[in-house]
C-alpha cells in the first residue's frame, strides 16, 4: 500500500483524488458524494458504506419535500435561519439564503423531542502598550466581553440528533441586558415556544385519541353504552353526539 494508491468511492465509483477522501468503517467516499449528506450529520467515520447509501436515499427523497415547504415564519438573526411551514407542521434550518437549492433536511415539528437555550460568554483581556512596546495587563486586569445565543434543537431522526446554531448575527453583543442581548433572548425563546407549542398541539391529539371513553346514555336505544371509534353506540349503532 503506497501512498499513491488509488482510492474510489464506494457510493459513485469515482476515483478519489489526493486529500478528497472521506474515510468509512468500511470503505471510502468521495468529496462530491459527502457534500449530499445533511449537514447536521457528523457520524460519518462510524458510518458503513450502506448506512451511507440510506441517507443519500432520503436526503433524495428529501428533495420533494423541499419542494413542497412553504415558509410562514423565519427566525434567526445570523447567518443561519429557521424557517418554519407552521400549516405543515414542518421546519427547516438553512443558513442558505436560495434555500430552495441547497436541499435543507425537512423536518416535522413531532420529530422535536426538545429544545433549549446556551448562552456563551466569551472574554477577551484588554491589555495596553508600555513605553517600549509591551504588552500588559491592566491593575486589576480589563476584559471584554462578548456573548453568543445558541438554540439546541433535539430531533428524532436516524441521521442525526441535534441541531445547535447561532441566532445572533456574529460579536455583536458586548453587554448582558443591551438592546442586542434582549433581541437575542427574545428570538432564542420564539424559537422555543413555536417548537414547543407545537409539540404539544401532536402530544394533544395523541393524548385525546388514547383518553378513556366514558359511557352514555344512547339517545336512540336508551342503553348505557360506550362509544365506538366512530362516536357511535355499541348497541344500534346509532351517532352519539347529533
Ligand atoms: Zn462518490
């Protein structure tokens, strides 16, 4: 096994130039055919060739999806954005302004099994210049601070379980409580509440379908009778709730 061995990839059957492979656990892939995976993936070294060809399988699927999602709300003031199909029930993350090229995974709100807030605090000392050019601490030390607003969106899906991304628009937030951190706070928690609220309204609906039926009196037939799953008596037959 040289160096210059040729490699191909086992997904297209291209041969894979110097620097372009991704390696498999049991094979290997090329540049082109890792740019179709989702990018929320990051598995890929654990992957075998055929959990590969699944998820080029759905990411191709996914395709009709896109095609069918129609945003009714965006939020997010950095690059990346999330854009909800709230009458579908479906969202989407995508920092691709011609989102509708760049096959973002289509996601149902019921895949959300959580999602939560974090905030980074990064800082910076501030030193200044002695006479001779060195560079010094202040008495005491002077720091600047910068913060970032991350949303942690957990998924049910195969190919991937989290989706974490900056909602503010890069360092420009210098001070907890400033115009920019409450914006911040506000766009991470619609966020919040619009995948959450939604959740429940699935949860909801599940919840009503499994609530224990309770019997009543059949206005037709006069029996006790508990309704079937057409809301009908047991006995005649007869619609319960006319
Ligand atoms: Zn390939």
């Amino acid at each position: 096994m040289g160096l210059f061995d040729k490699k191909y990839c086992d997904i297209c059957g291209g041969k894979i130039g110097l620097l372009g492979n991704r390696k498999l656990d049991d094979g290997n892939l090329c540049k082109e055919c890792s740019k179709n995976l989702s990018p929320f993936f990051n598995e890929r070294r654990h992957s075998t060739v055929n959990d590969i060809k699944d998820q080029l399988d759905y990411r191709e699927a996914n395709k009709a999806e896109v095609s069918n999602f129609h945003p009714t709300k965006t939020l997010g003031a950095g690059s990346m954005k999330i854009l909800l199909d709230e009458d579908a029930g479906k969202f989407i993350v995508t920092s691709s302004r011609r989102w509708q090229d760049a096959n973002p995974d289509v996601m149902d709100f019921s895949q959300v099994t959580g999602c939560e807030t974090e905030i980074d605090e990064n800082k910076n000392e501030i030193k200044r210049k002695t006479t001779d050019g060195k560079e010094v601490s202040y008495t005491p030390p002077r720091y600047k601070y910068s913060y970032d607003f991350f949303v942690k969106i957990y998924v049910n899906s195969p190919w991937f379980d989290e989706i974490k991304f900056r909602v503010n628009s890069s360092s420009d937030i210098e001070r907890k409580g400033s115009v920019e951190y409450r914006e911040a706070e506000k766009i991470a928690s619609e966020i919040r509440s619009a995948l959450t609220k939604v959740r429940q309204t699935v949860r909801d609906d599940i919840a009503a379908a499994n609530a224990p039926k309770i019997a009543q009196n059949c206005p037709l037939c006069g029996a006790t009778t508990i309704p079937d799953e057409n809301g009908c008596c047991e006995f005649c037959g007869g619609a319960l709730n006319v």
